[in-house]
C-alpha cells in the first residue's frame, strides 16, 4: 500500500513518464530507407546551323531518342525546340541502368515544324553516343548519367530558290519635317501602302525570286491631291535593306525618313499623277 501511494506521487511529478520514454526510445528501430527506383540521367545539349552561311537555325523540333533494352518499341524520348541561335538542350531519365561500355547509343531527330518561316529544311536523323558523366550527383537513388556536348550539326535548305523577303517601315515628311498622309507607297502593283496621318507607313511582304538584293526602289507618289495639304512630287528611293543575322533571305529596312517636296501649280502646272491613278482623281473632281 505504501509503495503504491509512492508510485502514484511519482507519476505526478513526471518521472515515471521520463522512464516510460527511455525505456520506449530504447525499444525503437532505426527508420527502414524509403524505396525508390534506380535511375539513370541523360543529357544532350548542341546547335543546329545552316550549311552555308553558318548561322543559328530557329525554331526546329529536336527530338532524342535513347533505346530502352526492356522495350524495344518504347524509347525513352524527349522534344524542344532550337532557339534564335539555334541551340537545344535536351534534359530527361529513365529507370535503365548503364552499360558495361560506358557509352550509351542514340538518335537524334530533326523536324522543321515552322516550314518556310526558317527556309525549310529537311526531316534529319543524326546518331549520337553518349559518354558516362562524372559529375552526376548519385547520392541517392541516382545511379548514373550520361551527356553530350557541344554537339553542331549542319543543315541545308531544301531548295536555295528560297525566296527572299523584304519589310520597310520609316516616315513621310515635308521640308518643314511636318508628316504627310495619304503618300501612297509601293514596290510594285502587288506591295503598295500609304502613310498615315502621322506621316508613318511599313511595306512588307515584299517576296523577290532569285538572288538576293542589298537595295530595292520603292515609290512615294501623292495621288489624293490636296487633301494631305498640298500637292507633293513623286519621288522613287533607293533603299538599302539589311539582312537578318539568323536568315539571309529576310531583309528589313526601318526608320527611312522620305521627304517629299511641295510642288506649286502656278509653277509646275498640272500636278504629276501617275497614269493609273487619272481616273480616280477625276472621279473625285
């Protein structure tokens, strides 16, 4: 009965819990490894240029296939796409483990999805091996990596008749620099435009066959008479056109400013208006 009352004095100051805990504490296991599969890293990072000028090919559908020995007819796989400068990097693992060779067999397939937009190129399969990464980190359920890089792969168009394509964009304006609308803008028939009211304007979709040109005439006429505030000699430009640094077929031209002079009637007489243009200005008188 005594040693009873002592036990229960005990238990409320604590310390049999204490010893409960120690005796539980001494009892317990070491925590069992979660489980986890082993797996296996791969890595494939290059640039895909044109053949010819060897610049970045954008915009191309990169895809890596590595074989699985499991399956043959399910690769492990994964797509991206080029960027401006024609670099990919491929990122992707697989629960296979490595071989004894210490390299690993695999194809690399090569889509151009945006078709002319990057000159068309041809569907490219390129086989590729990928050597053991030693800097893979395999602290866990990692057992291995595999990389290639640096790889550069050439690509030519398919066909160098490739049109090339021009876009020209600037403003109109007096000898006051105030801007002129109405100036109709044109390469040809098919590519005309007119400026705006703040004198601004941007022909594009200029296509030319053949061989490319550093320069194209463009033509500035003023056709609605004295609506833009005057009437303004025509005037044929000679613009100079750069091209893109990615594609040599695509040309831009930007901020041309084109001043146009005023004519005066009493000087010049009727104003120039181009032949096919007499109809519709007679139309509005």
């Amino acid at each position: 009965m005594k040693n009873r009352w002592i036990w229960m004095i005990l238990s409320l100051l604590g310390f049999a819990s204490a010893c409960s805990d120690e005796e539980n504490e001494s009892q317990r296991e070491e925590p069992s490894a979660e489980y986890g599969t082993p797996y296996v890293t791969f890595s494939v990072k290059g640039r895909i240029v044109d053949a010819g000028h060897q610049s970045g090919i954008r915009s191309l559908a990169v895809n890596v296939a590595i074989p699985n020995p499991y399956d043959p007819y399910y690769p492990t796989s994964v797509s991206t796409l080029t960027n401006w400068e024609g670099e990919f990097d491929l990122q992707l693992t697989n629960s296979l483990h490595g071989t004894e060779e210490g390299r690993i067999e695999g194809v690399l397939r090569i889509t151009d999805t945006d078709r002319e937009l990057n000159n068309l190129y041809p569907y490219t399969e390129v086989p590729i091996t990928l050597e053991t990464d030693p800097d893979v980190d395999t602290s866990g359920w990692c057992v291995g990596g595999y990389k290639l890089e640096g790889l550069v792969i050439e690509m030519e168009r398919i066909s160098e008749a490739t049109p090339a394509r021009y876009n020209i964009s600037g403003q109109i304006v007096n000898k006051e620099n105030a801007p002129i609308a109405g100036i109709l803008v044109s390469y040809d028939e098919a590519h005309t435009t007119k400026s705006k009211a703040d004198g601004t304007f941007c022909l594009s979709g200029i296509v030319i066959e053949g061989e490319s040109r550093p320069t194209l005439t463009i033509r500035f006429e003023d056709i609605d008479q004295e609506q833009n505030g005057g009437w303004f000699m025509s005037e044929a430009v000679e613009v100079a056109f750069a091209p893109n640094p990615s594609d040599d077929r695509y040309f831009t031209a930007e901020e041309v400013l084109v001043m146009l002079e005023e004519q005066s009637m009493a000087e010049y007489g009727t104003p120039y208006i181009p032949f096919s243009r007499k109809e519709a200005a007679a139309d509005k008188q």
